[in-house]
C-alpha cells in the first residue's frame, strides 16, 4: 500500500456507509447551510468538549478572525503569538490592524516559550495566542496566570489539538481549546478531527462573547436584517457537518491510532542519539496531529530525498519562522532574535502521521530513516 502523509481514502471506506448516509440525509433535507446537521454536530461537539457553546464556522482561520473581532480590540493593539506557528495565527491579527508580536518557542515542546510572553508584555498588549502545535497544549496554567495578573484575553489556537486533554496542578482536566477566553479549530481534511473541505470552530464558556462571535459570523446579525455590529460570512456548511458528525463518534479512537503509531516511532528513534523523537509535556495528553523529530547532525534534505526514493513522504513544519517570513518583516525583529525557532526550523522534520498506519508500512518507515542513519 502507498505511503501518504494523510490517508483520507483508508479513513473513509471505514466510515463510508455511515458518511454516505449522513450526506444524502442533507441533498434529500436541501438543509445546506445553518440548522439540521450543523446544529445536531455542534450539541455534539460541546458535549464532547464539555464547553457551553460552540459556533461552527467555515474554516479555522475565520475562527481565529472572529475570535479576535469579539474580544472588542482597537488598532494597534498588541497580540502574543509564537513564531514557530502556521502563518494564519499572525495572519489575522494582522489584517484587522492590530499588531502581532511574535515570541520564542520551547525546544523541547514547540509550545509557546512563558518567559518570552513575559519580556514581550507592554502596555499595548491586549491578547496572547498560544498554539497547541502538533497536538499537545502548551503550559495554559502559566499562560493563564500570566493573562490574569496583566488582564489580558487569551484565544486558544487549538486547530491542531482538538482532543487532547491538559491537567492543571489540582487535578482538573479540561479539553484543549476549552481553557481560555475562547478556542478556535480548524476541521480541514488532514486534521484530526476533519471533513471533506473547509470547516471549522469556535469555543467558549463566556455566553457574551458566544453571542457577539455567532452575529459577526452572520454579517453582524442577531435578528434576519438587523445587524448590530460589523460581521463577516462565515457559516460551517451541513454536508460537512454531516461527515464531521460522523467523524466525532470516532475521534478518540483515532487519537488512540495515532498514539499507537507515535509509541512505535519512539521506540526505534529512541535508540539514536542522531534523531529527538518528540516530548509529553507531563501535563498535556499528545494527540500527534504531526510526529515531528529534531535531527542531530543529520542531512535534513539527504534523509527526506533518501526517504522520497524508497517512496516515504516527509514534511518539514515550518521551515521559515514568522518573523522572517517576508510578508511579516519588521525593523523590530532580525535574524538571531528568537533563537530556540529558528534552530527548530532547520532541524525539524514530520513522517506520516494518520489513523489508517500499519505495523508493517511503520516498521518499513522506521527502517528506512534508520538505513540512512546508519550510512
């Protein structure tokens, strides 16, 4: 069998009946946007969570966007956010006229550095974007004390962690995304929990800010041609609603799949002092969205073409940080400022991380990497 980063195709010949069905409910309904399926999967996604309210919404990006817009912030306000991150977190800050300021990572987790949030607070910070990156939270224990003893709103970028669970000091457990003043995540194809487009969420426990963020993903909306406050158009249609409904029954079986196949991976990579398999934050479950190693003396574009020969794909996430990204280049950041994320984008490097991995495809990729290791 083919190799692939993703197998989407694998996944849905298990689902398929139940998929299939779910669909053609909607075409025989013509309930295409709002009500039926999407109302049914968004009681079913907060009890999941155990959060209040979710608003779905047509991708993840949005989220993020609509998240920022509720919270009530002026231009030129401040918002913390990693720079080791997929580029959407600065993206939006940026395009409402904010000011994104990017800080360090963490080696060892790629989560959000606290001491670097600290050094970048100023009197203009109004918000931090934490990104739970790969599928493992960041210390949202810190990042909330941080938040409270400056005032400061907190938006979980939690589009790659949907599932995983952080544990505070006195033993509560609360989803990912479902921690600060809201959660946002994506539901494209490739995520843990994704459908078959665009798709995505947002949490909260706060019923004022639930209600400001369903207006403004309706035009600003609240009563059919009233609109009380700037919106945009951005509604999670009932098609994808209706696979995503499906897809959530078996979420935590999937998380369990990529578990298994991260467990095998450790394993044999643990043997190498040339390749850092990834780290359990002690306090956060890991849902391995992406199984992402740190080369040590290792030719990163020798391995992935080696791999690429014996017909293993391998990614890199993310080879350029944010602040050297051209888009975002700004007097107050240069080359050499945030060290640890610039270190991780030339040493990184993601195998094939998806709920349909094998033994044998797992042990044919294992020995691949180690056969060029071992050269």
């Amino acid at each position: 069998m083919k190799i692939q980063m993703v197998d989407l195709s694998s996944q849905y010949e298990k689902i398929k009946q139940e998929v299939n069905a779910g669909i053609q409910e909607v075409i025989d309904t013509t309930t295409f946007i709002k009500g039926g399926k999407v109302n049914v999967f968004q009681k079913d996604l907060e009890n999941y969570l155990g959060v209040k309210h979710v608003i779905p919404v047509g991708n993840g990006t949005d989220a993020l966007q609509i998240a920022l817009m509720a919270i009530g912030l002026q231009p030129g306000d401040e918002v913390i956010t990693p720079t080791f991150t997929f580029i959407a977190t600065a993206e939006v800050v940026a395009l409402l006229g904010l000011v994104p300021v990017v800080v360090d990572v963490d080696f060892d987790t790629f989560n959000i550095s606290l001491e670097s949030v600290k050094k970048a607070i100023t009197p203009k910070t109004k918000a931090i974007v934490p990104v739970h990156l790969f599928g493992q939270n960041a210390d949202m224990e810190g990042i909330m004390s941080i938040a409270k003893e400056y005032n400061l709103f907190v938006i979980e970028d939690a589009c790659q962690s949907i599932g995983s669970k952080y544990t505070f000091d006195n033993g509560r457990q609360v989803q990912s995304g479902c921690m600060g003043d809201i959660g946002c995540t994506s539901f494209f194809p490739s995520k843990n929990l994704g459908c078959f487009g665009d798709g995505g969420a947002i949490f909260t426990n706060n019923d004022e800010l639930a209600a400001k963020m369903r207006a403004i993903s309706n035009h600003g909306m609240v009563v059919r041609y009233y609109h009380d406050v700037v919106g945009v158009n951005s509604r999670l249609d009932s098609i994808q609603a209706a696979v995503l409904e499906v897809k959530l029954k078996h979420l935590d079986e999937y998380c369990a799949n990529r578990l298994k196949a991260a467990d095998y991976y450790d394993a044999v990579f643990s043997k190498t002092d040339k390749l850092i398999v990834p780290t359990r934050y002690t306090k956060s479950s890991h849902v391995f969205h992406q199984y992402t190693l740190k080369l040590s003396g290792v030719n990163r574009e020798g391995l992935i073409k080696h791999l690429a020969d014996k017909g293993v794909p391998a990614m890199v996430y993310y080879p350029v940080p944010l602040h050297l990204q051209k888009a975002y280049q700004d007097s107050r950041y240069k080359a050499g400022d945030f060290p640890v994320a610039e270190r991780l984008s030339e040493c990184v490097m993601s195998l094939p991380m998806h709920t349909e991995l094998d033994e044998e495809q797992l042990e044919y990729i294992t020995s691949s990497v180690m056969e060029f290791l071992d050269n």
